[in-house]
C-alpha cells in the first residue's frame, strides 16, 4: 500500500560524482535539488598526505520526494554515487511530516489556491 506524505532523501556523494547522481535522480523520479559544498573526513583514520589531513571535497544533496519515488531516488542515487564502494559517500531518507512549496507533479491538476489534486 502506498504511503501519502514525502521523505527528505539527503545524499553525501563524491564532488565529481555530483552531477551523475542528480541526473539520476532525476531520471528516477526526483524534481527539485538544493546542493551544498562538504568535506568529508575519517574521524577514526584520517588519511594524510606528508602530515597534513586530506579532507575531500563532497555535495550533500537534499531532494524532496513522494513516498512513490523514494525507492526508485535511493536506488538511482546509490548507484551513480557507487555508495557500496567504500568512502564514496552515503544517502538516507526521512519522514517529513508537512511541506509547503513544492510544484505539483507535471500531470496533477492543481484546485483552487495552487494545492496539489489528491
């Protein structure tokens, strides 16, 4: 049974990654990103390079998406962000309780007052 509602799905991928995931995430069904700039570091075994800390360069991602579209944004963003191959990064998804300001999806009628068809 599918859930109404939307899930906050947040990626921490590899810099030269980054587009390849967005596209797939867009392909997989997601319509908006906000991204920002990281670092990622080992807190247990940070890597050096002649004595100083290599902190690589990372985008978080932050997508909104229907419960109907997360699986398939997950999958897409585990994939092209090769997140089963150690320190390229990790996504995971959250129960969003309410959001205001999304666009409706490209084939929903809006009613009266710019709210999304049920």
């Amino acid at each position: 049974m599918e859930r109404p509602g939307h899930q906050l799905v947040v990626a921490i991928v590899a810099e030269e990654l980054a587009a390849k995931v967005m596209d797939a995430a867009r392909d997989a069904g997601g319509r908006a990103v906000t991204v920002v700039r990281g670092r990622g570091r080992d807190l247990v075994r940070p890597p050096t390079f002649f004595g100083m800390p290599i902190e690589p360069s990372r985008e978080i991602l932050y997508l909104v998406t229907d419960h109907a579209s997360a699986d398939r944004v997950m999958d897409a963003i585990r994939d092209a962000g090769e997140l089963l191959r150690p320190g390229r990064g990790l996504a995971f998804a959250i129960e969003l309780s309410r959001v205001d300001g999304l666009l409706p999806p490209l084939d929903a009628p809006t009613t009266p007052g710019g709210r999304h068809g049920a």
